[in-house]
C-alpha cells in the first residue's frame, strides 16, 4: 500500500464558525484515517507499507500524532508488515520530534543519498527494492529523481519521494522532480 500527505493531527486552522461537532470530527480526521490505513493492511494481509511524503502537518510534529504513529506502526509490526517512510517538505527529519522507539518493522529513508531497502513478503520472499530520500528541511530545490539507480534482482521496484513535476508553476518549498536532466 502507498500513502501520503496524510498531515497527522493538522490543526485546521480558520474553522471558528463551524459548528464544534463537525470541528471535533475534522481536528480527529487524519488520525482517524491512519487507523483505517493500518486497519486495511492488517484485513488485507499486506506486506508492507510506503509512507511517502508529509505523515506530519508540521516540522514540528504533534507529541499526540507522534504517539498515535508509534502505535499504529507497533500494530504493522505485530502482523509482519514492512513500513517504509519518506519525509516531506511539511515534516522535514531535521523537524522536531520526540524521541520515541519506532519497531524494527520501520525505515525512514535518510537526508544525503537515495536509500534502497528489501520488502519482503510475509513469506520471506523479497517483492520489491523500495527506494526513498527525506526532506532534511523545508525548501529543497535539488533535482533529486536523478540520483535514483535501480538494483537488479527484485521483481518489483518503488522509487518514493514527495516532489513537484517540472512545469508546476507557483510551487517554490517542493523539490522539483524530472528524470531528465
């Protein structure tokens, strides 16, 4: 399964005069919604998870969205699912964040070159090679598809990165992203 931009536990700002009801279900929404993801994986019996891009609202993440992604990928571990993660222009690794134990099922892509990681089945067969690089801040301008190299052997391949196509207009924080050069 893939996901992104899932801004957990994002404030909604600018919701004063909707009625407190529809509020409370808006400010619980994204949470709500990472409950269902992990409730698909485990009713479909996945393999593993990509989380590509903007988990958080902020660089500064929530403490409550980060304990309800701890819990949520302990949930992934119990059943033998692979989570990998990408962070994004709205959740940069240099962010802050609380210093929580992820489970080994977890890898969070690095800052400084594309990482390749195995999936496997839950089978111990290997699926895919699942390629990431995170945000280490806000605003990155590099061309970042480029560093990209496929590794031959795995039937499948997931390139992952949060990006703007060339030729988007208006964007000026997302990495631009182009397999040309």
């Amino acid at each position: 399964m893939h996901a992104a931009d899932l801004h957990l536990d994002s404030p909604f700002r600018g919701l004063s005069k909707v009625p407190y009801a529809v509020r409370e279900r808006l400010k619980n929404s994204t949470l709500n919604a990472l409950d269902r993801l992990v409730d698909t994986v485990l009713r479909e019996e996945l393999d593993f998870v990509v989380l590509s891009g903007d988990l958080y609202d902020a660089a500064d993440r929530s403490l409550r969205a980060q304990l309800r992604m701890q819990r949520a990928m302990g949930r992934l571990a119990e059943a033998g699912a692979q989570v990998f993660v990408v962070h994004g222009n709205h959740d940069p690794s240099g962010g802050r964040s609380a210093r929580l134990d992820w489970p080994a099922n977890v890898h969070v892509f690095g800052t400084e070159e594309v990482g390749c990681a195995p999936a496997y089945t839950r089978g111990g067969e290997l699926a895919a090679n699942v390629y990431g690089i995170s945000y280490r801040e806000a605003a990155v301008k590099d061309n970042l598809a480029l560093r990209y190299r496929v590794r031959e052997g795995a039937p499948f391949t997931s390139p992952s990165c949060t990006a703007t196509s060339t030729g988007c207009k208006g964007t000026t924080t997302m990495r631009p992203a182009s397999w040309r050069s």
